[in-house]
C-alpha cells in the first residue's frame, strides 16, 4: 500500500476512534423563526398507578426537537379536555394556538394492555383532522408517542414524520488501553438505548439494512478488521469477509441484495460489492491510491466513494458492475464521506473548501446543477446520516473537546444536538423507516 493511502485511511479510522460512551438527550440549538403553534393536553389515564411514559409529554418533545413546532406549557393551559365535547376552540385561540392534541388512556380489561385514544384539532378552522384508537402494552407507550408524532407531523408539513426510527451509534469507555467499545441502538432522540455490541477492540462504520432488520458493521476482536452481519431480533451474527488487510466499511445496496464494502487484500483499499445470495465478489476500482466510503444510488445500479487519486480526496461514482470512475466533486479541497437524500440528486457530504480553511462541514451538492448548499461549518463535522424522509441530516462533531452527535435540516434553518454525559460518542447511522 502506497504512503499517501495508508495516510488517508488512517485519518479516517482516527476520526472514527475518538469515543466514550454516553446517554444521549436532545438539545435544540437552533429551530425557526416562526414555529408553529401546537398545544398538546396531558392524557387522562383511568388507571391507579403512574404511567412509565407521559405520552402528551413526549409528543410535545418530538415535535419540538425537531425545531419547526412550539409546544404550549400545561401552566398555561386554560383546560384539559380529554376528548372532543371538552374542547372549547375560543379557549386555544386565545392562547393563540393553531393545533391541539387530546387523549385519554384506557386499561384493558384483564391485561396488561392499554388503549390509547386520541384526537387532533385545527383551531382557526375549528374542526376535529384526526382521531384512533392504539392499543398497545405498557412497555410500548413511547413507541405509541412516536407513531402519533408522525402522523401529526405529516398531516402539518405533508412530510412523513420519522419520530418513530432508530439509530445507531459508537462509543468507548476507558483510558487508552483498557477501552471498551460500544455499539449503541437507540430510539432516534437516544432514549431507550440497547448496547448491540461490546468489545475491548475497536467497532466501526454501522450500518443498516434496507429493510431494518439486520445491521453490518466493522469489528476488530480478532485483531484485524472484519465485517460481519447481525440480525436484530435473534441477535444472531456472522462474519462475511476474512481477506487480507482492510476488510471495512460495509454498506447494503438498497434493494438488499449486495453488500459495498472496502478492501485492501489485493493492495491499497478499493471498492468491492459482495453479493448476499451466492458470496460472490466483485471488484469496482483499482487505483493505487485509496479508494474509501461507499454509498449506493438509489437504483443500486451505482456506487459512489471517496478517492484521493488526484492528491486530495473527491467524490466518484462508478456502475456497480465496474468501469471508469466518474467524478462528481470539483470546486472542494476536500469533498467525502457522500450519500444520496431520498430525492437521488442531492448529495450530502463532509466538505472542506480550500486548503487554507481549517474547518469540516457538512454540505449538500446538487448532482444536476453544480450547486452547494453548506449547512455547518465547524472544526471537524463528520459521518453523516440522512432521516429516511430526507428532512434531516445527523452527524459526528466536536463540543467542549469531545465528540457529540448532531442533526441539522436540510435547509439548515433547523438544528439540534445529542450530547455525551460522560464522553464521546461517532458514527451515527440512522435507520429506515422500520414499518
């Protein structure tokens, strides 16, 4: 392997290590000017006990960490209507509210289960928009939360809500030496964290597959980088490259039939695509220089990577049966780590304009058009994730010395933060739609 190659992947594997681990909680750091109004009224519960979940509570949450929504204080509420003959629309309009969310929670008879009924009303136009029943155990009241949090975000921005996915991420814990890592799968405001993984060599690049029920990832615990695939359910797993050399970043196409990877058994690290059905593997680059990152086009016809071929790392694209290389990134000193927004023509990337400028944001390119939209500029941004419904882009940066996850619109009027308690955390990779 050539200098410059081994340089460049090595930085990347840097980036990547800089951990410890963390509960994450959403901060909003920055949200719109104008925020949209939504009142939403504890729900009555008919049971004795305390409920676990305060459902009103964490839709409230939901829509306002997402920066586009207000939510009302319960002290400034004038009533607590749990159903529509309660409501008394002069009451929110005063209160200059433009929605209402009302609900009440019901124990099933001789169970375990509970009913959660809700409604959602436009005040201006003074009409009930929705209304169901959920029913559901006890231990699933946040995930009841989330999937009405996504059908009021989509009736409001025409947009599906992605309240209910997931995501992954990675930490460590320890001093250098006696680190444990950590990969982390968590509801996407990192509550509800599950440790997936756990083991004192380094674990990297996550990844989901398209249908959400498996995860390929990069582990080091025999002392040599390997991917493997873990199902989620069963938590079964199984490693699917032992080659010489880098055996990294794993990526699955988005019909699932293929896995993208990098390898270096042949040299320096290039593209290969492994084919889940029959095992067979396929080569797309061959270049001296690194070849790094890959991330499927929509159609699965394509992969595009990072490559430092001409001194500096760019983005390309080649078919994903092989060929030349196209490149797509021209006017960066540093353009990587790419992938498509669900429109296919977006790019989102780590971009660092020219050599003199120190800092590594993230950025959208315009595959059509040429043209750049930078959506942060700070010391070292990186990884980035995109929401399944294309509103949100999370990523890997840096806050008071150490790594935190962020999340920014693609419009970048709107952003919030998932700090580490106790260190740092990278590499977050946001799930698929999951129903």
């Amino acid at each position: 392997m050539k200098q410059s190659s081994l340089i460049f992947f090595v930085l990347a594997l840097v980036f990547s290590l800089r951990l410890s681990a963390a509960e994450l909680n959403i901060e909003i750091t920055r949200g719109v000017d104008n925020p949209i109004p939504v009142a939403v009224v504890p729900f009555a519960w008919d049971g004795v006990n305390l409920l676990d979940e305060d459902i009103a509570q964490i839709i409230s949450s939901n829509l306002e960490q997402v920066g586009e929504f207000r939510a009302l204080s319960r002290a400034n509420m004038l009533s607590l209507p749990s159903e529509e003959r309660e409501v008394h629309y002069r009451d929110w309009r005063i209160l200059a509210q433009q929605y209402l969310v009302i609900g009440k929670i019901s124990q099933v008879p001789g169970g375990q289960m509970v009913q959660v009924q809700w409604e959602f009303f436009d005040i201006n136009r003074e009409r009930k928009v929705l209304g169901e029943v959920l029913t559901g155990s006890m231990s699933q009241l946040r995930d009841i939360a989330h999937e009405i949090s996504d059908v009021i975000y989509q009736e409001i921005t025409g947009k599906r809500g992605a309240f209910s996915t997931k995501i992954m991420y990675i930490s460590a814990e320890g001093a250098i030496g006696s680190t444990v890592f950590k990969l982390h799968y968590a509801d996407y405001d990192g509550r509800r964290a599950q440790i997936l993984l756990e083991s004192r060599e380094p674990i990297m690049s996550p990844a989901w597959s398209p249908d959400g029920s498996q995860i390929a990832y990069v582990s080091f615990e025999t002392d040599l980088p390997r991917i493997y695939i873990q199902d989620l359910a069963s938590g079964q797993r199984r490693q699917v490259t032992n080659f010489p050399g880098i055996n990294s970043s794993p990526v699955w196409s988005p019909d699932g039939s293929k896995l993208a990877m990098v390898l270096s058994k042949d040299g320096s690290p290039d593209i290969y695509v492994l084919d889940l059905a029959n095992d067979q593997l396929r080569q797309l680059t061959d270049h001296p220089r690194a070849e790094t990152e890959p991330a499927w086009t929509l159609d699965s016809r394509s992969v595009i990577f990072t490559s430092d071929r001409t001194g500096q790392p760019q983005i390309y694209k080649v078919d994903a049966t092989g060929g030349l290389p196209e490149r797509l990134t021209f006017d960066c000193f540093y353009c990587a780590k790419a992938q498509f927004l669900p429109d296919g023509v977006n790019l989102v990337h780590v971009r660092r304009e020219t050599r003199q400028d120190n800092s590594y944001g993230i950025a959208i390119l315009n595959v059509q058009t040429s043209r750049v939209i930078k959506l942060t500029e700070t010391a070292l941004d990186e990884s980035p994730s995109v929401a399944p419904n294309g509103s949100m882009i999370m990523f890997g940066t840096t806050a008071g010395g150490k790594g935190v996850l962020d999340a920014v619109s693609i419009d970048g009027r709107i952003k919030f933060r998932l700090p580490s308690l106790q260190g740092d955390v990278r590499e977050p990779s946001w799930s698929p739609y999951l129903n």
